[in-house]
C-alpha cells in the first residue's frame, strides 16, 4: 500500500494540506531563509518557522531534505487522511540504533540519519478520506515531547511502535507483523504527559492499544532536578567548558539536554529501566479488541441504565402531573376552553396536551364516555379548523 505524500503536482479536488517546520535548537540565517523562499512564494518563513498551507497543487520541496538540513520539527496534515510528525534530534541526544528499535517501518514509523542527527518520523494515514482538520496550532503541543525523548524518555518512540503495529493491522499486505516481538516498554505509559498525549491523539494511536500496552509499563518515577547545581558543580573543567562552548555556539538547548539527561541517568532509581515483556504485536493487537468490546459492553449498559433512569423519572413526574391534574379536572376543561379560542398553533398544541391527559385519568377513572362526549362537543364547535382537528387525531382522541 502506497502511503507516501502525493506526488509533486497533483491536484485534487477541495483538498487541503498543512505543512510546518519549526527550528529549535538553532535560528534559521537571512542566507538559509532566502533558500527556502525558493520553495515557496507564499509560505510564512521566519528563522523559527516554516507554515504554508494547500488548497490545490502541492508543496515543491522534499520535507525529508529539509528536515535533515534546516528544522528541528515537522508536522504535516492533509484532509484526504494522512498525517505526519517529525523531530530531528542531534546524535549525542538520541542513539539511532535505540529508535530502530522501536520506529522501522518506512511510511509509519522510521528513522533517517545524517552525520549530526538522528530523524524520527510518524505516519498516519486514512483510508477514509474524510480528516478535516486545521493545522495552524497543531504542532505547538506536541513540541515538548521532542525535548522528553532528548533526555532519554523512550515513550515517544514506543508510541510510535504502536503506531506502526495499529496500522500493520489494517494493512492487508503485512502479515508477519503479528509475530513481531515487543521491544522494551519504557516507564509512563499509563501517566503520558500532555504532549505525548496529545502526540498520540494526533496520530490517531488506538487509546486501547495503548491502554493494553500500558499494564507493562512501571509507573512513572517523579522527576526531580535536586542536587543538580551541585552535579554540575563536581563536573570537570573540561566538561564545563565544552558545555559552555555549545551554549556560546547557538547550542544552548542542546547543551540543557545533554546535562539534563546525564544527570537523570546517573541518579535515576533502580527498576526505571524500559521492561522487556515477551509479548508479540498480535497478542497486543488480540488485547486490545477484547478491550474494546468490554468497553463498549460496558458504555452500551451504562447508556441503557441512564436511558432507564430517565424514563423512570420522567414517569414519576408525569405521574405527579397527572394525580396534580386529577383534582382539578373542570379547572383543566375550562384551560382547554380558553386555549381553543383563537386560532394559535403553540394554543393548540397546549390543549391537546392537556387533552391527552385528561384522556388518561379518564380511561384510569372509567368515565372515557363523558370525556368523549366533551370532546366531540369541542371538535363540533371548532369542525373549520383543520389545524386543530389534525391535531386531535394524532393524539388519538375521539
């Protein structure tokens, strides 16, 4: 199954696709701007930011190019289904053999190298053609993850193999994924921050695969930065120097993580390791369909109950209304009397009401031939008025 990008120059009807780049770690210069303005002559372009969005035709440059060349993050949304997620991450903040551990399908989840960076990428794509979706604003939350995986939080990348499992399923080409092994379930899974939440809303990752997922996962040990300053006070005056020559050269962010994540390391607790299971993408997959139909059994009853309740309520407050109306049924005619007067439709509809219910207590009280009687009077008296008598046979009255 094809499941990359349109090809350059095809046009499609009342389509619409997002494209945005963002720089993190370095600004973009005036000379790499003027570079990508030849892309694009219409695009946003900042030394942060990259946005341009489609109504027809395509974007005219290779996002893996640019990835690799000028930006940090990449997010792209089209409305026939597919959406696409990337974060280029230097090498000394992320191990490229670790991430193909984990993302090692082309066009779902996979990784690209370069001499200094390492490139995750994820890829969702629907079949159903309908994901209409705006994207200005969408990879604003999803950016905090990029800097959890560069201090050695491994949940994005696992994510992003149950991406690829969700969608080896629907793909009717892959038949082996099934037996594939479970790689390391890294520690979180059931306590996913906002922006791998919102990552995983993003991708679409089935929420009970990932709850199936999660059973594995040892919970989240809090995080805690105590005791840094000293940490790096005890470092060598080598290792301070290089840190701050990064932070002098533009790569502050770079330098934040790589000290953030050593220190982690060092002082992280015993049994926060990612965990090795033993389980296969099918047992996962088997896992997380009987979720679903215990969940969806359990939604159906609590709808059902709610709906009884309802029900029950509103019976016993009709009931009230009617014991209320059975003490004052000439009060209740004479209401009815007034409200036939004039030739309103909302009157009408309010009389026929309240002829309803005085049918009720009348069949309870077994005089249904007096209340006939009345009715018949009434329908006498007002024959030329199709409006109400339409209404009176609807109700079932005589």
């Amino acid at each position: 199954m094809d499941r990359r990008v349109p090809a350059l120059g095809q046009v499609r009807v009342s389509e619409y696709q997002y494209y945005e780049f963002r720089a993190l770690d370095r600004r973009l210069t005036a000379e790499q701007q003027q570079r990508l303005r030849s892309l694009s002559s219409r695009a946003e372009i900042s030394a942060t930011r990259f946005t341009n969005e489609y109504s027809f035709g395509d974007f005219h440059g290779d996002p893996g190019r640019l990835l690799e060349e000028y930006f940090d993050a990449y997010l792209y949304a089209a409305n026939w289904g597919t959406r696409e997620l990337a974060f280029r991450l230097p090498r000394a903040l992320l191990d490229a053999q670790t991430a193909r551990r984990y993302c090692d399908e082309e066009h779902r989840a996979w990784v690209t190298e370069t001499a200094e960076h390492v490139i995750v990428r994820f890829r969702w794509d629907d079949d159903e053609g309908d994901d209409w979706i705006e994207g200005d604003g969408l990879l604003d939350p999803l950016l905090a993850a990029r800097g959890e995986l560069a201090t050695g939080d491994l949940r994005l990348l696992y994510l992003g193999w149950l991406l690829k499992v969700q969608l080896g399923e629907l793909d009717e080409d892959d038949e082996d994924l099934a037996d594939e092994a479970e790689p390391s379930v890294p520690a979180g899974l059931r306590e996913l921050s906002d922006s791998l939440a919102s990552v995983a809303q993003f991708l679409k990752v089935d929420d009970d695969l990932i709850a199936v997922a999660a059973k594995a996962s040892a919970p989240l040990v809090p995080v805690s930065d105590d005791g840094i300053a000293d940490w790096v006070t005890a470092l060598s005056a080598s290792e301070k120097d290089k840190f701050l020559t990064m932070v002098a050269e533009g790569e502050g962010a770079q330098a934040e993580a790589l000290l953030v994540r050593r220190f982690r390391r060092e002082s992280r607790p015993a049994g926060t390791t990612p965990a090795s299971t033993g389980r296969t993408a099918g047992e996962l997959l088997a896992a997380a369909e009987a979720r679903r139909a215990a969940r969806e059994q359990a939604e159906a009853r609590a709808k059902e109950e709610a709906r009884a309740r309802r029900a029950a309520e509103q019976a016993a407050a009709y009931e009230r209304h009617l014991q209320n109306l059975t003490g004052r049924k000439e009060q209740t005619w004479q209401q009815v009397a007034e409200l036939t007067v004039f030739s309103r439709p909302k009157e009408y509809d309010q009389a026929t009401q309240l002829l309803h219910d005085l049918h009720v207590i009348a069949q309870r009280e077994d005089d249904i031939t007096a209340f006939t009687a009345r009715v018949r009077e009434l329908r006498t008296r007002y024959a030329k008025r199709p409006s109400l008598m339409d209404r009176l046979d609807k109700a079932g009255l005589p």
